[in-house]
C-alpha cells in the first residue's frame, strides 16, 4: 500500500520520536510531498522528563505528546500507529505488525533505541529500565508499592525493601538518582510517616573508576558533591555481577539487598530485520552515509540514535535529542533537495553542549563546542532551557514543564498513585 498521491512525492518515515516527528514537520511545509508517520505508539515520548514521571511529580500526560495532535494542521502528513517488524530497503517497503506493506519514494528510519542489558544475569527479569513512558510509570508504581509495603508494617519490612538501586553512571543514572533521592527524602518520607526508621537509600553504581565519563573532571567533581549532599550512596569501580529478585550482587563479593533496581547502564538501537540484511556494529545502530542515506540506498535515510552518524573529526555522535532533532532537519533538508535534483549536504551537528540535572537545584552543563562548564542552580536553569528549547514542536506542553520546573524547585509533593 502507498499512500502518496499522484503528482506527489511520498515520504514513509518510521518513528515519530525526536528525528522522525522533526524530519515530518520539515517536510510538511511542501504541499507537494506526502508523508506517512509510522509509530508504535500515538505518541512522541519526551525521554528527559521520564525520572520527573518516574519520582511522581510530573503526571505522563506532561512527557508526552500526541502525535495526531502534534501534526493536526499538517494535512499532508497521515500519521499511523503500526509497528513496522521488516524492511525493504530496495523497494523503499516496510512491513507492518498489522499485515500492512507501506512503500515510499523516500524511507526514514527512525526507530530509536531500547535498553542492553548485556546479558548480566537476572537483569532482564528484575530490574526496571527506564526507556519509555510506560517503564515510568511502571516504575513509580514499583516505588510506591515499597512504601505502602512498608507503611504497613514497618517491623516486619522485607530487608532493603526501601533500598532503591540505580545500575549504570552516565547522565541517565546521575539524574535518575539525584531526582529519586530528592523525592523520597523531601516527599514520600514526609507522606508515609511509618517509614522514617526503615532508612529509605539511593545507591548508584558505576563500573568506571568514575561517573559522567563524557563530562569533565570538574563537572565529574561536582556531580560526585552534589550526589553526596543528595544522599546518595555512590559505588564506582564495580561491576554488577547479578541481580536477583532481592538483591545486588557485585564483582568484588558485596552484596546490596534490595526489591527496586533501575537499569540505566546502556542503550542498543532498535533492530529491525532488514533485506537486504546490514552490517551490525556492537550497538546495533546503522552505519551511514555523511548525508544520512544507507550505503548503497541514496532515497533511505537513518536518524537519530539507530544510526551511527559521524562527526566532522570521524567520531561517533552521541545519542542525544538535539542530535536527533538536528538530524531529522537535515534529512528533510536532503529530500527536499534530492527531489529537485540538488546535491546533497553532509549532516553536521550543531554542539550545544552536553547537561545533566543532579537533583533539585544542581546540575552540570558543559556549553556550546568548547564545553565551557557551569554548575549549580545557573546549570539547573539551563537545562530547563535546553529543553524547553527542545519542546518547541510540542509548544503546548511547554508551559506544564516549566510550571513542574518552579515547583520543583519550591514543593514537597509526589503523585502517589499506584497505577500499574
Ligand atoms: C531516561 C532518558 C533521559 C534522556 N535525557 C536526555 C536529555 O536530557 N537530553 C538529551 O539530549 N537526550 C536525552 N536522552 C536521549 C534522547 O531521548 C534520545 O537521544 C532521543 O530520543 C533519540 O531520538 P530518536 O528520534 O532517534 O528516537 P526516539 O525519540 O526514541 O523515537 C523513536 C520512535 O520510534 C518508535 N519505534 C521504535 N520501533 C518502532 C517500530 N518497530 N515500529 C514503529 N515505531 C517504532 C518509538 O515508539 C519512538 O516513538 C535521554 C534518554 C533517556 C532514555
């Protein structure tokens, strides 16, 4: 099935996250181009906002955005909620889970990524990622169940039952922690009064001798502060061996006992078979072309975290939403100029920075291509910003998370009910 009609050029893009919903609404604004938005879901999920989501102070409605309501004024694009299982890339086709077969002029791959867990015993089964809407919220439940647990009857608690452990360093872990600590300690401890004795703990482990390794060592410096005076309880240079239903169990023999365990350690793309099949690399993201075109397939492109895009020195860029976001532009800066019989440009990505949000009123922001580093409640405003910024397709929610922003930094409430 095509729905492009005549006269018109169709472009099918798979993925409605950050650079397919940007590469729709791009090509949008050309009457002559068709567009056909596929996504499992019928919405964009705002990933940076999922620990707000997680910790109960954001509600999921504020971290994600309908698609059709997104694209409403934009009658050339027909969004459909299918999840695409294979890919044509000679006839430009994909298959859908739905028995339906979507041929295109141009084809976007924008799938994303999901959680790796690289085969660490027992972290598939007990632990929580935290990828999408639906890990938050489960997470949240998972979170408030421990306490109502626990409020019941706090002398016959379960060990660790209030023991929260966040797998994994990065950027992901740090805010994940920070935040959670915050919530529990300013919120659900204030709310469930029976608790306090049980010593409610964020831990966050990471197998580098450091957290943040793409921050710089002040930035590292502060995160590492900034967690402490957050009570966190930070482990690095330890490997996770196994996790069990209730329990940590590291590399050096200690163990951390415990029921909630978020897994933040690491990120593959998401695989769809393809035919011809492709070369994989570790990650499983798709090698590209500078132009964001698959090697060998000049009218399909791949965007955003499944393709393993370069930068102007040949290194790897990273899977963030600006990145996706500006590649998505690009891409349907290409297929304009394709159309036309234009030469294509390389895609080359615009470094505002790398940020992380610690906690209330800390962060980290590392900004432009220089890096230029700033800490404190100043970075914490910036975030909000490049956020905010990132939000701008989205301009109705911008108010709700700017209004979560304020309160977070003034209020003691977390949502608390248990939904999944
Ligand atoms: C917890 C968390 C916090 C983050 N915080 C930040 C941050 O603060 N700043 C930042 O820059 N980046 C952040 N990131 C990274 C950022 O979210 C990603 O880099 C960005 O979402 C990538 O955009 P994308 O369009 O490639 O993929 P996505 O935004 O993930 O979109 C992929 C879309 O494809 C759809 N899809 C997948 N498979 C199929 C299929 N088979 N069929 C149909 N549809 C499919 C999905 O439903 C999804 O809508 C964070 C990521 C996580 C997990």
């Amino acid at each position: 099935m095509s729905t492009g009609k005549a006269g018109t050029t169709h472009v099918v893009i798979v993925g409605g996250g950050f650079a397919g919903l940007k590469c729709a609404m791009e090509l949008a604004a050309h009457s002559e181009i068709a567009i056909t938005l596929i996504d499992r879901n019928n919405y964009q999920q705002f990933q940076p906002l999922l620990y707000q989501v997680a910790g109960g102070i954001l509600s999921p409605d504020n971290a994600a955005f309908a698609l059709r309501d997104v694209l409403r004024n934009r009658q050339n694009v027909d969004v459909r909620m299918d999840e695409v299982v294979a890919v044509d890339l000679a006839k430009r086709t994909v298959r859908t889970a739905e028995g339906a077969a979507v041929s295109g002029d141009y084809l976007v791959l924008a799938t994303g990524s999901r959680v790796n867990f690289y085969g660490i015993p027992g972290a598939d089964r007990h632990t929580f990622p935290l990828y999408s809407l639906t890990d938050a919220e489960r997470l949240r439940s998972a979170i408030l169940h421990a306490f109502e647990e626990a409020d019941r009857d706090p002398a016959s608690a379960a060990e660790g039952l209030l023991n929260f452990v966040v797998v994994g360093g990065g950027p992901t872990g740090v805010e994940m922690a920070g935040t959670l600590s915050d919530i529990l300690k300013r919120a659900l401890l204030k709310e469930f009064r029976h608790v306090a004795a049980l010593r409610p703990q964020v831990y966050l482990i990471e197998a580098a001798p450091e957290l943040l390794g793409a921050f710089s060592p002040e930035s590292r410096r502060y995160a590492a502060s900034a967690l402490k005076d957050h009570d966190v309880s930070v482990l690095n240079g330890v490997a996770v061996k196994e996790i069990t239903a209730d329990a940590v169990l590291l590399a050096d023999g200690s163990r951390i006992a415990t029921r909630t365990v978020i897994w933040a350690a690491g990120l593959k793309a998401v695989e769809i078979p393809t035919q011809p099949e492709l070369p994989q690399i570790p990650s499983a993201r798709l090698e590209v072309e500078q132009d964001l075109t698959i090697r060998g397939f000049d009218q399909v492109y791949a965007l955003g975290d499944l393709a393993n895009a370069m930068d102007q020195d040949g290194k790897p860029l990273p899977q963030l939403a600006a990145v996706a976001q500006q590649a998505g532009k690009s891409c349907a800066g290409n297929i304009i100029a394709s159309i036309k019989g234009e030469p294509l440009k390389p895609f080359v990505y615009s470094d505002r920075g790398i940020l992380a949000m610690i906690g209330r009123n800390s962060a980290i922001a590392e900004l432009g291509k220089s890096h230029h580093e700033i800490v404190g409640p100043v970075a914490f405003v910036t975030w909000l910003g490049v956020h905010t910024a990132l939000l701008t397709d989205v301009r109705a929610k911008v108010e709700a998370v700017v209004e979560w922003a304020w309160a977070y930094f003034g209020s003691e409430h977390a949502g608390q009910l248990i939904d999944r």
